[in-house]
C-alpha cells in the first residue's frame, strides 16, 4: 500500500516537472519580428543560421534554443556627400546624392552567403563606383545644363549596380521592377543580381564645380545675357522704325483721303452751284417768256430795259430811287 502511494506520488510529481517545463519551455520557444524585420532562424548554442526560409512580422514557433537573425525589412536611408569623379572635359566635380533602397526578401539568403549582415558598407562603396562612372561621360556643362536627364542615368547607373539587371518575378512590385532592358530571370545567375537590393527611390543633390570653371561659366552665361540683351535693343529699334514708318504710311493715307475727300467736296459744291445756276436761269428765261407774253412785250430795248433793272433790284448793295422832279409816268428817259 505504501508501494502504490509513493509511485502515485513520483507520477504526479512528474508531471508537474513536464507541466512547468512546458509553461517554461513553449514561452521561450515563441520569437517574434517586426512588420520592418526579416530574420532567418539561428541556433543558440551552435550559431548555426538556417537560410531555408525568410521569416517575416508575427510571432514565430521555432523553439527554445532558437532566434531570429534579424534584417531589415524597410527603407535603407543612404546619403553620399561630396563624392569625387571626372567628367569627359577631365575636370573634377563633387556632387551630392541620396537614395533609398529595400533588400530583396527572395534574395536575402545570397545575401547573408555574401556578406553576412555587413552589406551597408558594400551598398555604399558600390553606389559610389556606379555615380563614378555614371558622371565620366557627361561634361562639367552638362551637369548644369541638362540636370535631369544626369539624374536619370545616375539612378539607372546606381539602380543597376545594387540590383543587378534580372527582370523580377512581380514586374509590378515596383517601377522598375521589369526595365525594358533586363534579363529574364530562369536565365539569370546570382551574379546577375547586383547586390540584392532595390534602389526605388534617387535624388541627385548639388553639384560642385571647380572655382575656375564656376567664373568661366558665369562669365559666359553673363556674356550670353548680354549678347540676349543686344539682340532684344537692336530688335527694339527696328520695331520702332518699322511703327514709325506705319505711323507715317497711315498719316499719309490719312492726309490723301482727306485731300481727295475735300476735292471730291469742291467738286460737289462747284457741280451743285454750276446746277443752280442753270436752273435759276432756265427758271428765269421761262419765266421772263411767259411774262413778256402775258404783258405783250416784244420791242428788245423794252425788254432788255426790263431785264437791267430786274438785276439792279436783285442786287444787295444798289437802291432804285425816283427824282420827283422829273415825271414818273410816261416812258424812261423822255421829257
């Protein structure tokens, strides 16, 4: 009886030892990330890393003797300052960049074989190298001139050296998931993939010249607005003789118009009064007909007599008076 209670006893007592064990053990067998981490599993006591799969936010069952070796998942912030290159005119620029770039999740067991977690150093060595060689082939005016399209083929240069030129498995993951240049990805190879990272995002910064060239330049572009401004006086002066010449065509037709109007008005008023004159006499002939008619004139002297004193009286300036001292009846010019 006593047999039976001890083994009782040591039953339960061990599985109270396996109960807590579990409540201790399946805590510390949880791991978790971040939504801004990836992590492969490592063995503690060994420092193994496994690379079989990438491990992304949540909480993971991996085991006590487990961990996460944790990269990270969001943006790489990279500024690069004042880094040194030559253009084609052999002169020496410095110029300023920033980027933004995103390990590849499919690709970060390369990148663990290749570098382990010490990849920083390596992004940015390389992202000089491919500005290096991006700048030699522009000239110190082009990196002022034609700005954006240097930006442009510094971040396909930068682009390229980080990512390599495989076309990716989602061509819309991104903009330049798929450029239209890239290599289909059954065909490529691990060193077709650059440095396993996505540059999604450039800025090319400021760019410094030498002194000498920043003068030279100013210089020219002073020379250039001046040369601008010359044109724009000399071009100022021909429009202004080419308006006064307007002015005075106008002026003239202006002064022909009114000349030929005021010809064209005396020729009325001579017509009009040539007209009139012809009516009135006409009128007066007829009328001066019918009157000789009615009265029974017909001696000439009577009627010229008749028609001399008819003008008198149609005078302004000549008044008909009678002398009482000669007789008022009776013919003109007798006694």
């Amino acid at each position: 009886m006593a047999s039976d209670q001890n083994c009782i006893r040591v039953v339960v007592l061990g599985v109270v030892i396996v109960v807590g064990g579990l409540v201790i053990l399946i805590p510390m067998s949880f791991s978790g990330l971040e939504y801004y981490q990836y992590g492969f599993v490592k063995q503690k006591s060994t420092g193994t890393v496994s690379l079989d799969s990438v491990y992304t936010v949540g909480k993971h069952f991996i085991g006590p003797d487990y961990e996460f070796k944790v990269f990270q998942a969001d943006a790489h912030f990279m500024s690069l300052r004042n880094v040194k290159a030559f253009t084609s005119d052999r002169l020496e620029v410095q110029v300023d960049v920033n980027l933004q770039y995103f390990l590849r999740k499919s690709d970060l067991p390369a990148l663990h074989r290749r570098f382990d977690v010490f990849y920083e150093d390596v992004m940015e060595n390389s992202a000089i190298d491919a500005v290096k060689g991006a700048i030699t082939i522009y000239s110190t005016r082009e990196l002022i001139s034609d700005r954006a399209k240097v930006e442009e083929d510094l971040y396909k240069a930068v682009r390229e050296r980080l990512g390599g030129t495989c076309c990716q498995t989602d061509c819309k993951a991104w903009a330049y998931a798929c450029p239209p240049t890239c290599k289909k990805a059954d065909l490529c190879t691990e060193n077709d993939k650059g440095v396993f990272a996505d540059v999604k995002f450039f800025q090319m910064g400021q760019v410094f010249i030498p002194s000498a060239v920043e003068e030279r330049f100013l210089r020219q572009l002073t020379l250039k607005e001046d040369s601008e401004r010359e044109k724009l006086l000399q071009k100022a002066q021909v429009e202004r003789k080419i308006t006064s010449s307007q002015v005075q065509k106008i002026k003239n037709e202006a002064l022909e118009l009114r000349e030929v109007a005021q010809a064209e008005s005396n020729l009325i008023k001579i017509t009009s009064s040539a007209n009139y004159t012809v009516t009135i006499e006409s009128a007066r002939s007829k009328g001066l007909t019918t009157l000789y008619r009615e009265l029974n004139i017909s001696n000439q002297g009577h009627k010229n007599s008749f028609d001399y004193l008819r003008t008198l009286r149609g005078l302004d300036n000549v008044w008909l008076t009678v002398d009482f001292n000669q007789r008022i009846v009776g013919g003109f010019g007798s006694n």
